[in-house]
C-alpha cells in the first residue's frame, strides 16, 4: 500500500500501547505532536504518526524526524500545499476539515499491527473525534496552544446571534459586550472583552471550524494542553466543570532527551556562520528574539516598523527573516549588535542563556 511504502523500514514492528497520532498539517502543530509522540514513545506506547505524503518529506529534512518508537505512515496530498496555504487560510482550513477523514479512515484499516488504543489528535482535526467513536476507539484531543485561548474559543458560542450567522464585525454595542463580560468572569478569573474575541471573529469560514472544534471536544474522551495547571488554573478549572471529559494539561511539549545530542541543522544554507559562538558572547538575557514563523506574512512596511524600531532600541537581536533580509540589514545598518538568519535551530537557541 502506498501509506505503508511511504515510510517502508522506518520503524520496526508496533510493540506495547498502540497511539496513532494526527497533528494539524502546520509546522507549529506537526511540532507539538511529534514531541508529545516522543515523549509516549520514551515510556513504552508504539505511536504511529499520520501526516501527508509532502509533510513526510518536510518532516525527513527538518530536526523533526521521527524517534525510536514513532513510525510515519501518510495520506495522500489532498489539502493544499504547505507553500502558500496563507494566501487562503480558509480554503486551507475546508480542506483540512473535508478531504482527509476518508483516506485516513482508509490507513486505519490497512494499518499492520495491533488496532490504536487510542487517537491522539490535534483539537483542530476534529473529524478525528467522529471517527474514533465510530470505531469505538477513545480520542484525546491536543490543544498546542494556551489554555486561555481554548476559552476565548469556547465562548464563540456565547456570542450574539449576529455575529456567529453573518460573519460582521461586532457594532458599538455596550449591551452585548457588558452581558459577554459577565458571563465569561463568572467562570474565570481572567477578564475577556467583546473587541477581544472580535478580531478572531471575522470570517464566517473560520468561526465555522472554531465552533466545530469546540463542539467535537463533547465526544472526546479527554482534552490535553500543552501547559502547566499553575500558569492557567482558573482557566483549566473553569474548562473542567463544563466538560464532562477529563482537562489535562500536560505542560510544554518539548524534545529535551534529544537536546544534547541534536546534529546542528544547516536547513541547506551555509552561510549562517556560527551564531551559537555569538549568542554565548552576549551578556545573559540581553538578546532579543524575532522570529514570524512560517505562515505568518507581513507588509514591507510592517517590516519596516520592525526594522527601524530595532535599529532605534539599539537592543541585541537574532532575527529569523526568510525573505527581504537585504532590504532589513540596508535599513538597520552594521551596527555589529544583532544578526539576521534565514533560519536557526529554535530549541537550542533557546537554552542559550542570552
């Protein structure tokens, strides 16, 4: 089958609790799972990670491969190319939510081995919740993200009619905002406006699958968060009394058995010089990190802003700038405090003490 030839003697045989594990097709959330698929794999559970045939390559190139105990099998590249999904993030989302249930049901069956224990999928996957019930196998939704932000999205439902029906922008209204409010701080302590939730709000396409997100988690068997109970306590209380599931929050889902012997990565340039020498020069805590990500896009004159108020702060920086970084070091200058990179190792970066 083509889903087993995709990762042919990757792994061996499943042994132990058997996990198949679905991220969301984006680097942020493929990340979060796979290390959660390490963490599994490291106390015994044979974890099948499911990605698309493009993701597979992605993840074979990138610090994100596989460990002992975590296998990758695929489905077919029916949702749209990593490469530009910003351009429609909705489209992306439709087809994230309507073409890949069929062929993973699909793999589910031709999968070797003894039959998952249990699905461990990204919260955004949603369809996951439907098929794991169908096949009476227990679902464990993974929220990669702050619990607060699950309880924004929680409360979409709340939302005046005409917001969730039309997709507008929410009108001046103190009524709407004030009954909102009320609601939100009789379960938590955090205090949520309307205009908060109004910017994520805007697009009926999306308010769609958020709704669909929140209302999957009723036939899940547990909800987890990439977070710690002392960070988000009124909130992961708050979650615990309306679901009837267990809320685990399971902290930051982070490789640290893979840190000391992690290769260094030159993601294909080799002109990065070696800026762990650099950041081991710098003063402890005194280097800021910019970094967009690999979806995110912005103006040139967002980058701009970004640039000159750098350059004005005069500030220590290592900024992660894929494109325009001609443009970038003409405006800031050699000013001999930052560097500019079109990639760098995030996870060992970040134990760096500056």
């Amino acid at each position: 089958m083509a889903a087993a030839a995709a990762a042919a003697g990757d792994e061996p045989r499943v042994r132990g609790c058997h996990i198949v594990a679905v991220p969301f097709p984006g680097r942020g959330h493929v990340n979060a799972m796979m290390n959660l698929s390490r963490l599994l794999a490291a106390r015994g559970a044979a974890v099948t990670f499911v990605v698309t045939e493009e993701w597979l390559g992605l993840l074979r190139s990138s610090s994100s491969s596989a460990a002992a105990g975590v296998r990758l099998r695929t489905i077919p590249n029916v949702i749209p190319s990593e490469h530009g999904r910003a351009a429609d993030h909705s489209g992306f989302l439709d087809a994230v939510a309507t073409e890949m249930e069929a062929p993973f049901e699909r793999l589910l069956d031709e999968l070797e081995g003894p039959p998952p224990a249990a699905l461990v999928a990204d919260a955004y996957v949603s369809w996951v919740v439907a098929v794991g019930n169908r096949r009476g196998v227990p679902v464990w939704p993974l929220f990669p993200m702050a619990a607060s932000f699950f309880f924004a999205y929680y409360h979409y439902d709340r939302l005046p009619a005409w917001l969730t029906d039309d997709g507008e922008h929410a009108p001046d209204s103190d009524n709407s905002e004030q009954q909102l409010v009320r609601h939100i701080s009789s379960q938590a302590s955090s205090s949520i406006r309307l205009s908060d939730l109004e910017p994520l709000i805007h697009n009926k396409r999306t308010v769609k699958h958020i709704l669909s997100v929140i209302s999957s988690i009723r036939n899940a068997q547990c909800l987890l968060f990439t977070t710690m109970y002392e960070l988000e306590a009124s909130v992961i209380d708050s979650l615990q009394s309306v679901y009837s599931c267990p809320v685990y929050p399971i902290g930051p889902c982070v490789p640290y058995m893979t840190l000391e012997d992690h290769r260094t990565m030159s993601n294909g340039d080799t002109s990065q010089g070696d800026y762990f020498t650099w950041l081991d020069s710098q003063p402890v805590n005194s280097v800021l990190y910019v970094s967009l990500g690999s979806f995110v896009s912005v103006s040139a004159s967002q980058l701009d802003e970004i640039a000159l108020g750098l350059e004005s702060s005069e500030v220590r920086f290592l900024w992660i700038l894929r494109e325009q970084s001609t443009r970038v070091r003409e405006l800031i200058g050699d000013t001999g405090k930052g560097m500019i990179l079109p990639w760098c190792e995030q996870l060992k970066k970040s134990g760096r003490l500056a």
